[in-house]
C-alpha cells in the first residue's frame, strides 16, 4: 500500500521541539525538517502535506520535484501556508524559482502563496497540476509566476497569478514554443511585462479559457501576447489591461491564428488596437503566410485606444473573420471607434452590432485602409459617430455591403442625429439590401434599388436589443438568394438575427403544424421551443390567404393564449368560411416569430336544416365510395374542402359529379356552393 509523506507542524510539536524539528512522516515516525527532504523520501503517488504557518525556512530554494509523480499540498490553503525563500534576492534575475518540476508525468501543487522567487512555478518536460495556490510577486526574465517550457503541459486552474513582474515576456504566465498549458479558472492581474503582461503564448498546445484577466501591462499585450500559436481562446474577462504601444487586452502576430470565442473586452487601453491588435507578423524581412484571424460571440465595452481601433486593429495582410461580436461605446481618438483595418487581406465582417462607438477624425464604427476588401453583411450600425463616416469610412474598393441596418449615426460633429451615415473615397463600392431610414447622407455609394427607408423598429426593451419588432420593416428583405437564407431556412432578415451566420434566432420560429378539430373550432399546433417565456396571438379572417395586421385601429387578432390550442367560442355566422392564423411572441414584447400556414374552416356547428335554404342542392349517395353526383342550380359555383379548410377542388362549368383521385384519403368533406350572395354547405362523408 502507498505511504504518505506528511509534513505537519502542531503549536505542541513546535513547544516540544524547539530546535526546529517540524515535519513527520505518517503513519511512520520519522520527522523531516524541509519539504525538499520529504520529497526525496517519497515515492510515486504519495501525499505530501504543508499545515499552516510553515514558511520554508530551511529550504534550498528551489523545492525540485525530479522524476517523481507526487502530490504536494497546503493543508489550509494558500493564506496560511506562504513559501518565501528568505535564503533567495526577492527581486532580479539572479534567485532561483520556488517551486521547479522536471520529468514529471504527473503531480499536483496546490494550496500555498508562491512569492520572491525567480519564477514561482517551473515546469521542465512535466505535467503537472497547479491549483488553489496564489503565485505572486515573483521577478525574473520570463514566466515569473508560471514557466511552462521544454514539452511542459501544466494544468493551472483557480490560482490568482498577480504582481509578478518579467523583464521580457509573460509577467504571469509563459509557456515556450514546443510546450503547453491548460489555463482554466484562474484570475491573472496586476502582472508587468514588455510583451505579455498577464500570459505570453509561444505554443500551439496553449488553452485559455474561463479567466479574469485585468490590470497588466506590457507595451505589447497587456492582457495576453499571442506569437506563431494557434491557442484556443474562450469565455475569459478581459478588462482595464494596458498596452503602451498597441494591443491593451490581446496582441497577436507571427502567423498565430488563435480561435477567439465568448470573450468579454472592457475598459482596455491602447494607442492601436485597445481590445486587440493583430496583424501577421512582427519583422517585414520575415516571410509567414497571412494568418486567419477568427473570433465569435464576443463583446467590446469601453475599450479605448488614444489612436485607432478601440476595439480591434487588423494590420498587414491579415485575413479575418469577425462574427456575432458586440461593441458598445468603444472609441478611438483617430480612426475606427470599433475596427480599424490597415492594409488587412479580406475582412468578413457579420452579425456585429455597433453601438454608440465613436472616433474623432473617421469611421465611427469601422474603418477601413487599402484592404482586399471588407464584407459586410447583416450587421447594425447605431447612434455612431465620426468627423467622417458616423457609422462607416472606407478608403479602398470592396464588395457589397449588404442586409445591414445603419441608423441614427453621427458625422461632421454634429450633435443632431442622421440616420443612416456611411461615408467611402471609393466608387466602386456597392451598397444594397439595406435599410436606410431618414434622408441621411450616403456618400460615394452606388446605392441599389433593393434598400429600404424608415426606422426598422427594434424591440428596444434595453437600448442594445435590436432583435425586431413583428411589424419591422426589415423582416424577410434581405437578399433573396438561398444562400443567405436564415436560420429558419427563410428569406434573409436585415440586422443582426438575420442570414446564415446568426446565432439562435432572437425571435421565435415560425408556428408550425396548425390543423382544426371538426366541430368544435379548436385549433391545435406544435409547441415553439424558446428560452423566452412565449405567447400564442390567434388570428381570424373570412378571407383566403389573409395577412394578419395589428395596425391603425384594427385587428385581425381575437385572442391570446400560453398553451399550444385555443377554441374559438365566439358567435360566428352560420355557413361562413373561417380562417385563422397563429404567431408565437415574447412575452410582453412585439417579437414574434413568422405566422403559422393558414386554416379555414366553415362554423360547423350548425346544422345542415338550419343554414340558408335559398340554394337547393343535393349530394348523393351520402356516404359514397367511387362518385359523389351534385344537383345544384344553373349559375352557381361549387367548391369541395378538407375537414382544415384546405380547397381540394372546384368543379367545372357544368359539371355534375366529382370522383376523388386516389390520393384523397377517407374522410369528411364540405361542398359549398355560392349562387350570387347566397351559399350552402353540406357535409358528405366519403369512404373508399
């Protein structure tokens, strides 16, 4: 069976043993004095425990664990169990690291306050975990919390990695070309380096995901430095880093081409690129491929940049694709308040919002400079402001930018609002499926027939929500082709919820599956599956193919209900045809959904004797089986419907029999004959 290695020190040990003995093996008797002693005794798989108060005294810093797969761990946590190696400078480069693991498979450190050192944490061709410890104020070359180096794959989760400083890169954590790490959970701020202040990637095994990193600084990347990697990069907080030259949360370059998804960026700081600045590679004399730049899902809020780009800076050829991204009072003192494009490849922007983002000379919300081109589509661009171009400024030709919203922007300084501002130094730049509310200033567009003017009414239940209101003008008028189809496979929506790319529809999908219940009017269908709480809006009409309106005074709509059926219990005329409809909205909002197919019916519950008796027809034989033969007057019309009012035929000019065709199933059937203002229904059962 394994031992343990523990490592316990008492207020009676420490009594007893004044002379400093304060370590013991269990269950053994045997007592060691440091932790490095404990760790040469022990075996793969065993303990070693660290109880409150000890401070390493005695230790020859740094503690190696060599080839040796075990666990290391502070009893009560990192408060009270603080590793300062007092033998050790506490700053410059000529201390040693705390911790330094080599050749290790596997092993857990967890528990302590890493301080003083050269570098906290060391791994050499080791995996290890790190764990509920607090690394900090450490200072050295690079990784002066964590060093991941030489086929090193650390797993670091729940640490908090702060005011460790490196002279060069990756003030928290480091990891070499050729290693790795896991960095999940952990809150890394207050680090200082020249590139990196929170984490320098030089790996392509690098994940980064679920942190908080804020308050580093570094001239290049503040927040996380990103060199000839292809980290994965998500759901981290990102906020008040600081970058001295460019890239105040994140700075990528060297080919890396990290995929960036679920981030939130606030209050970052930089003269190019306050969110993140990217472009393809640091030295123009060396030759890499033009990365791929990609992130999803992400918002901006208040990152500003004393040059361009407040939120994100693409540079040198650099192609990139930017989707369902949010930025919300981003600013840049030059150009691009939200994006600023320098000489980037093919910039495809979709499903972004731009809000209230602002830059002093151009392109309050993107900015665009001699790229390959930028494409736009399906984006809103809102309350934006520039000298030029409140919404867009582009100097370059570039491919349509299309099934955007651009409205209420601001350009020339001016304090009163234009609808609509997108400003270009090119004329071969093609605007259309837009909608363009107001008169406002197009300029340097060929502007296509296909855009639409008047406000495009969002939900605005806050003033970010634009997902759109039932009576928007900007449902279903996007571009036609099946290939920008959305996500409920109809026509393209203008605006962010719209085309292929949309994340789940802001609205709910379109009701399906409507049918009737002979005799009764209870309407039936299938359940819309939202997150939302929904209500159900039925619609009725006495007319075929009806378009349901709430507007002006008058309302096709009787009822609401929570659940997926209502009855019509409403006094309706005998023998009239009914029509009805159904749409899905957001509780207490005017989002909805697309109508459900129609239904019509006739009031079936009133009796054949009881309707008009001024049109004399007979059916007969009633039930039948092959040929229903009709005896109705000279002059009148005959139609014959399903029991959901559906039209299956209309008989010809003088004819007097119908015989279904064989993909007319058993059922119940209604003739109903017109003759001038008069009409007859009559209900023939047909069975094969």
């Amino acid at each position: 069976m394994k031992r343990s290695v523990v490592f316990i020190i008492f207020a009676l040990l420490i009594t007893l043993f004044v002379y400093g003995v304060t370590v013991r093996i269990v269950p053994t008797p045997f007592i060691y004095p440091t932790i490095q002693s404990a760790i040469d005794a022990s075996s793969d798989s065993d303990i070693v425990l660290v109880i409150p108060a000890y401070t390493g005294a005695g230790e020859i810093f740094p503690i190696t664990i060599n080839n040796k797969n075990i666990f290391i761990k502070g009893v009560s946590g990192p408060t009270d169990t603080t590793l300062i190696p007092g033998l050790i400078p506490v700053r410059g480069t000529s201390g040693q690291p705390v911790f330094k693991y080599i050749n290790v498979t596997y092993g857990l450190l967890a528990g302590f306050t890493i301080t003083g050192g050269r570098v906290g944490v060391h791994c050499e061709n080791s995996i290890v975990a790190i764990a509920q410890n607090v690394i900090r104020d450490n200072h050295g070359p690079k990784g002066a919390g964590v060093l991941s180096s030489r086929s090193s794959a650390p797993m670091i989760s729940f640490c908090t990695i702060e005011n460790n400083i490196a002279d060069s890169c990756g003030g928290g954590i480091y990891i070499e070309p050729m290693a790795g790490a896991a960095v999940t959970s952990d809150t890394i701020r207050n680090n200082t380096a020249l590139y990196g202040g929170g984490i320098y990637i030089g790996a392509a095994g690098a994940e980064i995901s679920s942190n908080e990193i804020y308050g580093n600084t570094a001239s290049k990347g503040g927040g996380v430095f990103f060199d000839l990697c292809g980290a994965s990069f998500s759901g981290n907080k990102i906020h008040h880093n600081r970058a001295s030259i460019a890239g105040g949360g994140l700075y990528i370059t060297n080919g890396s081409n990290p995929i960036i998804s679920a981030d939130t960026f606030a209050n970052n700081i930089a003269p190019r690129g306050a969110g993140i600045f990217v472009n393809a590679y640091e030295d123009t004399l060396i030759s890499i491929t033009p990365p791929y730049f990609s992130m999803l899902q992400s918002v901006f809020n208040g990152d500003s940049a004393t040059r361009s780009g407040g939120g994100i800076y693409i540079s040198r050829q650099v192609f990139a694709g930017i989707s369902n991204i949010t930025f919300i009072r981003t600013i840049a003192d030059s150009f691009g308040g939200a994006i600023y494009a320098d000489n980037p490849g093919t910039l495809f922007v979709s499903n972004c919002t731009f809000y209230r983002t602002r830059a002093k000379h151009g392109g309050g919300g993107l900015y665009g400079f001699q790229p390959q081109g930028v494409i736009t589509k399906n984006c809103v661009f809102y309350a934006d402001s520039a000298t030029r171009g409140g919404a867009i400024l582009l100097n370059f030709t570039s491919p349509p930018l299309s099934q955007t919203i651009i409205a209420n922007n601001i350009f020339d300084n001016s304090i009163h609002p234009t609808n609509s501002v997108v400003y270009s130094n090119s004329a071969n730049v093609y605007f259309e499926y837009n909608r363009i509310p107001g008169s406002g200033a197009i300029v340097g567009f060929p502007v296509s027939t296909t855009n639409a003017t008047g406000f495009p009414l969002f939900a605005f239940t806050t003033p970010t929500d634009f997902r759109l209101r039932l009576d928007s003008p900007c449902i279903d008028t996007g571009d036609p082709d099946t290939l920008y189809r959305d996500t409920d496979f109809g026509r393209c929506d203008m605006g962010i919820f719209g085309g292929p790319f949309a994340l789940d529809p802001a609205r709910p999908r379109r009701v399906e599956g409507l049918v009737i219940i002979p005799d009764s009017l209870r309407l039936t269908w299938t359940p819309v599956v939202y997150p939302a709480r929904i209500v159900y809006a039925i619609y009725r009409d006495t007319h075929h193919n009806f378009l349901p309106v709430e507007l002006n005074g008058f309302s096709h709509r009787i009822d609401t209900t929570s659940i997926p059926t209502y009855r019509d219990t409403s006094t309706l005329a005998p023998g009239e045809i009914y029509c009805y409809r159904v749409n899905a909205f957001i509780k207490d909002t005017l989002v909805a959904g697309g109508y459900s197919n129609e239904i019509c019916t006739d009031f079936l519950g009133v009796k054949d004797e009881n309707m008009s008796p001024s049109v004399d027809i007979k059916a007969f034989p009633n039930p039948f089986n092959t040929t229903l033969n009709i005896d109705y007057p000279q002059g009148a019309k005959f139609e014959i419907f399903d029991i959901t009012g559906q039209k299956i035929y209309a008989l010809k000019e003088n004819e007097k029999n119908w015989s279904p065709t064989q993909n007319i199933p058993n059922g119940i059937y209604f003739l109903r004959v017109y003759k001038g203002n008069l009409k007859r229904i009559i209900k023939v059962v047909y069975i094969k």
